[in-house]
C-alpha cells in the first residue's frame, strides 16, 4: 500500500528540506531547517521523514523532542540527544560526563560542541529537536550556541516548531542561513489523496463531512480516516464522531473507572511516564487489576505502552484529555506529582512544575515545594528561579504562620537572581508584618544586592538610611548598612568623599564582628578604591572579600589584576574558575565571562572577544542579568567599530539602548560608544557634543573611567579632530592621574605619556612613552603609541623612521584583526609615498574581507579541502579554534560553504 498521512501534500517542502541536507553533505559546512507549524498540521511527520532520508544517505542521525513539563529539567533536551537511537552519538561514560554539566552551561556547550566537531570530522551529522517551542532556556542557549560555534563543521540541524521565533536571532543567525518551512492545513486535494490511499476510491458523504471538521489538520484527519476503517472493518460508521475532541471524550468515558484514572494521570504527568508512579499516584496496587487497568487504557488508543511507561501519540491528544479533566481533580493530581517529586533531590524542579500548578490561596505544601525548587535552579536558570520564588511567596498569606519563614527564602532567591523590583516588594511586604530588629536586618540586607546590580544607588541609600533608623543601638546592623550605603556612594559621590565613607565604613564593619556589614564594606572600599585607580589597593580589599564570602573566584580580583598588568595571574584565577564545574559555578559564571572577556580584548584577540561577548550576551538572558548583556552588547558594537563596520556596530548597540531606558541606570559605556559611533558615520560635530557632555558628568562616570585606558586613544583622536580641547585635555588629565597612582604599571604610564607628548607635540615624550609602552601587554594601546609616533615624525620631515614606526602598527593592527586603523596607518603611509607587497587592495570588498594571519592559514588549508581535524593538526590548534576561525572567515567573505570560501578566496586572489 502507498505511505498516506500528514507527508501527502508535503513534497516541496520535503525536497526543500533535503536540499539542505544535501548542500551540508556536499560541502561541509552546517545548515539549519526550521519546520514551524501549529499542532497537528504534520511538522512531526515531515521531520520524521528527513531524518529517514538522512539515515539512507549515510548521514548519522540523533533526534530529541522538547516537552513541556520537561522545561524544569535545564538541557535535557540537548543532552538526551547524545544517546538516543541504536547508534548513540556518544558512549555511556562520554554521556554520563555531560550530564554532569547542565548546571554550567558554556562548559556544556563547549564539551558537545567539541564531541559534535569531532564526529562530524568523520561522517556527516543530523541534529533533529521537535518541539522547540517548549525547549527550556539552557536548551535554548545550547542550541543556539552549538549552532553558531559549528558553522564549518557539516551538521545539519532540523527544528520543528509551533512558532516561528525559536530564538535563533541572537546569535546564530549572525553567520547561518535558515531555511525556513512553514507548513499551512493540508489541501483538500491532499486530504483525498490521503482518503483514497486508506479507503479506496468512494468517499461517503458523511465522511467528507467529518473531514471537512478537521480544518486541514493532518492528524486529525488521519485520526478520523483510521477511525472510519476501523468501524468498517466492524460493519459501520455509526460510532464515528465528527469532531476530535468528541472522539478523545467518547474514548476516555468509556474507560473503566481505573484506565481512565491511568490516562487522566499520564496527561498531568505531561510526559512518559512510569506505569509504576502513575499507579502509586493513583492509588493501586501492583497486580492484576494494575494489568487490566493498562490493557484497557492502551485499547482505547488514547495512549501507548511501552511495558514501562504510558505515552500519548500525539500532544493532541494529551491536551484534549487534560481539557476534559475537571479542574478539581487536576489539581489534585498535580498536588500528588507535587508531593511525589519533592522527594527527590534530583526531581525538585520537577515538582515545582507541577506545584505551581497544584497551588491555591495559602497552599503552604505547594509554596514549600516551589521554593525548594526555586533555590536549586538559581545555579543553571536564575530567571526560572525568581518566577517560581515570586509564585510561591504569592500563594502565602500573612496571617499564615509559615509567612515569614517562606517569606525569607522567597526574598533571598528574588536577591540572588537580581531581581531587584520583585526582592524589594517581597522585602516591603514582609517588613510590613515584623517588628523583630534580627528579622528586620536580615530582610533589608536581602535588598543591598539587587539595588546595587541594577544600578538604583540613590534608592539603596535611602533604603540603608532608613534602616540604620530603624536598628537603634543595634551597632551590627547599624555598621551593616552604613556599608551598604558607602557602597552605593562610590557611583554618587567624589571620589575623595566616597573613599573617606567606605573607610569608615570598614574600620566600623571590622569591630562590629558582623559578616555582612564586613563584606559590604570591603566590596565599598574596593569599588572606592578601583575608581581612583588606586588598582593595588582594590585588589587588597578584594582578595579579603573573596576570603570573606567564601566565593572561589571573584571576577572583581581578576580585573584588577588585568587593570595592574597581571594577565598572566588573571588567566590562572580564569582557567581556574572555567574548570571548576563541581562548585556553584553557574551563579557567578556571567560575572567571570566578563572578566574573560575583557581578558580577551585588552590582550588583541577581537575575534575571541567578540566570541564571548555573544556568549554573555546569550548566559546574561538566561539568567537576567542585564547589566551583562549591557556589556556584551557593548564589547560587540566596539570590535564591530574595530574592523570598520559601523553599521553592523549601530545594529549591535541598540539591544543596550533599549535596555538602558531606565532613567535611574546610567551606563557610561553606553554615551562612550554612542559619541565614538557617531564620530565614525562621519557627523564628527555631535560625537564631539556626546563625549563632552559625557567627560563633564564627571561625578555620574567615575566609576567607569578605570576602564577606559581601552578608550583614551579614541577620545583622545575625537578630540584632535574636532578641535575639542576639553576633550583632550580632560583626557590627558585622567590618564595622568591613573599613572601616578600605578607607577609600576606599564600600560597606564606609558599610555599616559603618549597622550601628553602628542598634546605637546613633543617628539622626545612621545619616543619615551613608546619605550614603555612595550612593556604593555595591551597590544591595541603598543600599537596606537607607536602610530602617534609615526604621525609627529612625519610632521617633524623624518620620514623613514615615521614609516618603521607606521609598519610595526599596520602589523599590530592586521594580527588583531583591527581593519579600521589599520586602513588608517595603510592610508597615512601611501600619503607618505609608501607602498608595502602585504598591504590588502584598496576596494571596499576586500578591506572589510580581510583575514588575520592566523585566518588565512585556516583558510587555505580548508578551501584545499582538508577537514577541520587535519588542519588543526597541521597548523598544530585545537579543532574548536579552527571553528572560531572559520566562522569569522565565513562572516567576513559572506560565505556559507567551503565550496564558497574557496571561490571568494580565488576571486580576492588570495589562491590560485
């Protein structure tokens, strides 16, 4: 007999979803199929037969679906994945390694993505996820991540989907063309062709009017076609109904009471679930009676068994069962999978799942629940965690005397997942009941971390002001919240004014022999001390606040090592913390990936930079950090300003701006790189007017301007071309000003010098600060002195010595991957009547394609088709830095394919 079903109609689609596995089978490079569709219409089917297809074609095959009570459990579709099927893609203790991981999601994507790029160096790969729609956000960020990371590797990756955002825009899409397939109802030629194949040639009248029922749909329509010869088979349509959900009712009434007490708790359950759990949930005893009860539910083909587990068919049918339970009895059951899950450790999430479902007014069990599972997903989904702490304490009542106990562990969560709007209601809320001075302290305190993370220093001051009323003689919670106000006064006050207060509130913390009056104060003198630029103090107090807390690796003591020209220590701490996946490291990841990535930037690697900026972007969704996916953003807009792409850097900037829409959030970064960008597309006047408004706010950005040793060349230029001397003079001033007070560290001395000999015009200060400036490990700063220099010895007629200097910043420059200045110093130099054999062609095509050293390497050897494996042995890397640079060879040539790449590199002469 033909195949009939949901793929009739379906032939383009599925010849457009094969080309693309074709295309990743013939050239090696990834692709990616997004089936989207609502439920029923056949986008199961259709993925289904791909991966059919995709086995005869001698392409390995691994397929996981996503469920919607399976978003408690982070990653597991990705991670279930690996060992599906009869040829798991990984071994049993290869399996058991990454299952170990989902609570540290950069290491979980790194370790697949390395197994992927590995079995896909020997056959081809295809990665089917159904279901996107109710993927978790780890699974989300895993995607979309292992997309982008494997660019070059030929993966297919097919999705399915109830919607057309699968979140693939972040990221991903930035270098990955996605075929998108959108699947409308079925024909009604489609829907006959069907009929014809299950029934023969006559369609009685009563069927077609069922059919036409079905919308289109395709799985209702074969549900009816099914039905009908069954019923002929049995002599008759009478039985037949003329809707689905009729039929789901009709089928699930006419069960015995306990098969129909087995298919009602299989659709709570919401997944497969154990024959086992659902007759403990129900009440019955292991035996004959359990068998019959399965038996009957299994004939009504509601449901399916595999001997151990009950599954529906289709969701369809899982969701029309739920519908048809009163609600009542739902909750009930949901209150049972509630109490049945608590009881591991393993399955807590899994339980709030069903909890929040369960819960009512002043369910004290259900709340009790959500908040156990609420602090253990603060690790791996902080967003997750503060939705489930925000439901539980919403189910409490006051009067209730669980309020405040429960109450505290709500609020503890909102404040470790930063989310200060929600932490500070709860807080309010509870210290509207309370009168106790230790309760009391311990709530307020709760407060300090989510106002200072978002940014509200006025608000926190005004909170710890009224809390230190409130103490009394209390002098520990009196000494806790001065801190906490010192803290909030170094991104409001002079700094000599901030640093006095977090003195004093340091010499108080220590002999009130309080914990957390004794960190706050630390993390106020540190932040004190970082905006003064006093860098060796920070770290002092820093390192003791690290000992203090408990934390393993603080991102604040490495970047203060970065800022003391220390790289090599901050790498040690960084490696540290990156193979430290047995700890917490999943709630202090975001703020070690930034300090990672300023890493990566201040030491010239702009395309591991921008790699990890992606990244924190991507890790600052998942857990609500925003200041980070500030930072990202921000980073990403900078190294696209670097290569001379400032459209690409004014898409990038304007996720941050919106963000940043709160007036109470000033991000100085955000009116840096806005002035610079603005410089850049060439209106020079209002860039001039945004750092200069920017400059002068000098008590708003003080906190920021530790950072900008990065950013000083650029002001500084802005200000030479513009004619600003306000610019350039406060500019000197503060690079002056940090050198003084770091007299051993290279990179602010000799940047520092730089400025003022080129101010000057001095040609002796700048050859100075070149000298010193050697000693940086900052390569983008060593190459602007010596290009400063170049410029004044061209100025003052010595030429030759000007074009050795311009040379060895072209070569800084050209490694870095920096296109613009060094379009800048190439175009200086050609000024200067010189002519260099490695200078790239003048056309814009080419300048914006130009690879890094390190890019062409890869590049030739791939477009002379060897696999990412050979060439990472042939030029002696790893097999994911060779997929880091394919990708930014892919985004620069506008290639998807080695096929591709190796054309572009003929038409750009760059091989024969």
């Amino acid at each position: 007999m033909r195949p009939y079903g949901p793929l009739r109609g379906r032939d383009h689609e599925l010849s457009t979803a094969l080309a693309v596995v074709r295309r990743t089978r013939a050239h090696g490079a990834s692709g990616v199929v997004l089936i989207s569709a609502n439920a029923g219409v056949g986008k199961t089917a259709l993925l289904s037969e791909i991966c059919r297809q995709a086995t005869h074609m001698n392409i390995r095959v691994a397929r996981s679906k996503c469920d919607e009570i399976e978003q408690a459990s982070p990653g597991a579709p990705m991670v279930g994945l690996l060992r599906t099927g009869r040829d798991p893609l990984l071994t049993a203790p290869e399996f058991q390694e990454i299952t170990q991981l989902t609570a540290d999601p950069l290491v979980l994507v790194d370790r697949i993505a390395g197994h992927l790029a590995r079995l896909a160096d020997g056959q081809r790969l295809l990665i089917a996820v159904d279901d996107v729609q109710w993927a978790d956000r780890v699974s989300r960020y895993a995607l979309r991540a292992l997309i982008n990371r494997l660019v070059g590797v030929p993966v297919t990756w097919v999705l399915a989907s109830r919607t057309d955002d699968v979140g693939l825009t972040v990221s991903a899409a930035d270098s990955v063309e996605v075929e998108h397939i959108r699947l409308g109802s079925l024909t009604g030629s489609a829907i006959a062709d069907i009929v014809r194949d299950r029934l023969g040639p006559g369609v009685d009248a009563r069927l077609e009017h069922m059919l036409d029922a079905a919308g289109g749909n395709a799985f209702l329509a074969v549900q009816i076609i099914d039905g009908v010869a069954q019923h002929d088979d049995a002599g008759g349509l009478t039985d037949i109904p003329v809707q689905f959900r009729s039929a789901v009712r009709q089928r699930l009434t006419g069960l015995p009471p306990a098969g129909r007490q087995l298919v009602e708790a299989a659709a709570v359950a919401g997944r497969p679930a154990s024959i086992i759990d659902l007759a403990e949930l129900c009440e019955m005893n292991a035996g004959a009676a359990l068998d019959e009860a399965v038996d009957d539910a299994v004939a009504s083909a509601l449901v399916k068994s595999t001997g151990a587990e009950l599954s529906f068919g289709h969701d369809l049918v899982k969701d029309a069962v739920y519908e048809l339970i009163p609600p009542d009895v739902r909750r009930q059951l949901h209150a049972r999978f509630a109490g049945h899950f608590a009881g591991s450790a393993d399955d807590a999430a899994l339980a709030a799942v069903h909890a929040r479902a369960a819960a009512t007014v002043g369910d004290v069990t259900n709340a009790r629940i959500m908040l156990d599972a609420a602090e253990t997903l603060i690790a791996t989904s902080a967003v997750d965690a503060a939705d489930v702490a925000l439901q539980a304490f919403q189910t409490l009542r006051p009067g209730q005397p669980q309020w405040l106990e429960l109450g505290e562990r709500a609020v503890s969560v909102l404040s470790r997942t930063q989310r200060a709007a929600d932490a500070i209601a709860v807080a309010d809320a509870l210290l509207a009941t309370v009168d106790d001075v230790d309760v009391v302290g311990r709530i307020d305190t709760y407060t300090v971390r989510p106002l200072w993370l978002s940014g509200h220093s006025a608000a926190l001051v005004e909170r710890a002001e009224r809390a230190m009323v409130r103490a009394g003689n209390r002098h520990d919670h009196v000494a806790r919240f001065r801190a906490a106000r010192a803290l909030a006064h170094t991104r409001m006050l002079t700094a000599d004014q901030a640093t006095a207060e977090a003195d004093a509130a340091l010499a108080e913390a220590r002999t009130s022999h309080d914990h957390d009056a004794l960190a706050l104060a630390l993390q106020a003198a540190g932040e004190a001390a970082h905006n003064e630029r006093r860098h060796q103090l920070a770290l002092k107090h820093f390192r003791e606040l690290r000992s203090v807390t408990g934390v393993p690796y603080l991102a604040e003591e490495i970047m203060e090592l970065q800022l003391l020209d220390r790289y090599d220590d901050a790498q040690i701490l960084l490696d540290g913390a990156t193979g430290d996946s047995g700890g917490n490291a999943g709630s202090i990841l975001p703020d070690l990936l930034f300090a990672q990535l300023k890493q990566h930037y201040n030491l010239g690697r702009l395309q591991e930079a921008d790699d990890t900026a992606s990244v924190l972007i991507e890790l600052g969704q998942v857990t609500g950090t925003t200041v980070h996916v500030i930072e990202g953003v921000l980073m990403r807009a900078t190294v696209a300003l670097l290569r001379g792409e400032p459209e690409l850097a004014a898409q990038r900037l304007q996720p941050a701006l919106r963000l940043a829409n709160d007036d109470a959030i000033r991000h100085p970064g955000l009116s840096l790189l806005s002035g610079w960008l603005t410089a850049e597309q060439g209106d020079i006047d209002s860039g001039r007017r945004m750092l200069s408004e920017l400059l002068e706010s000098s008590h708003h950005t003080r906190s920021y301007w530790a950072w900008w040793p990065c950013f000083a060349t650029v002001l500084f230029s802005i200000g030479l071309i513009s004619g600003a001397t306000n610019i350039t003079e406060r500019t000197v001033e503060f690079t002056e000003e940090g050198a003084r007070r770091n007299p051993d560290v290279a990179t602010l001395n000799g940047l520092a010098l730089n400025l003022r000999g080129m101010l000057a015009g001095d040609l002796a200060v700048v050859a100075e600060s070149v000298n010193i400036l050697q000693h940086s490990p900052r390569p983008v700063l060593r190459a602007a002195g010596a290009e400063g220099y170049g410029r004044l010895l061209l100025s003052a007629g010595e030429r030759d010595a000007a074009l050795d200097h311009l040379d060895t910043a072209w070569d800084v420059y050209d490694r870095m991957g920096a296109s613009a200045p060094r379009a800048r110093v190439q175009r200086l130099m050609r000024e200067a009547g010189a002519r260099r054999a490695k200078w790239v062609n003048d056309r814009t095509e080419v300048e914006k394609a130009s690879l890094t050293e390190a890019e062409r390497r890869v590049a030739y050897l791939i477009a002379n088709g060897h696999t990412n494996k050979a060439t990472a042995k042939s030029l002696g890397i790893s097999i994911n830095t060779v997929g880091t640079h394919l990708r930014s060879i892919y985004a620069k040539l506008g290639v998807q394919s080695r096929v591709q790449l190796a054309n572009a590199l003929r038409e750009l002469g760059e091989i024969a």
